[in-house]
C-alpha cells in the first residue's frame, strides 16, 4: 500500500470512527438523552440527529470507496 492510498484509508478510518461516536451518543435511550431527561430538555431531535449522524457515516464509506476500490492489490 503506497504512502497516498494509506493517508486516504486513514482520513476517511478516522473520520467514520468519529462520526460512528456521535451517533451512539445521540441514539434514543442512550446516556445523553437520560441526562437531558434528567434537567427536564426535550430529547425529541435525538433520533433524527442519530439517524442524519448515520446517512453521514453512510457517505463517508461511499467516499472511500470511490477513492480506494479502483485499486488492485496483490495477493
């Protein structure tokens, strides 16, 4: 794997890590929203955030993939 191809595969590693962080911390029932409970906010948007966190994370794979599959390696 050449230096370019493994700076690709590592931004775009890193990126869907932290993106896949994300969505767990605003997932319905999870620990954000028991803290927003907790102070009496509205946790309603959290799905919706999940879910735009999740189509991000969904584009970011098809990014890569644009990027990367077209290269052939060695077995």
């Amino acid at each position: 794997m050449d230096t370019n191809h493994q700076k690709i595969d590592n931004t775009f590693s890193r990126i869907m890590n932290e993106i896949n962080k994300f969505e767990k911390a605003f997932q319905p029932g999870g620990k954000l929203e028991q803290a927003i409970m907790e102070i009496g906010g509205d946790s309603s948007s959290l799905s919706s955030i999940a879910l735009a966190l999740s189509e991000a994370s969904n584009a970011v794979r098809e990014g890569k993939q644009d990027a990367l599959d077209h290269i052939d390696y060695p077995e």
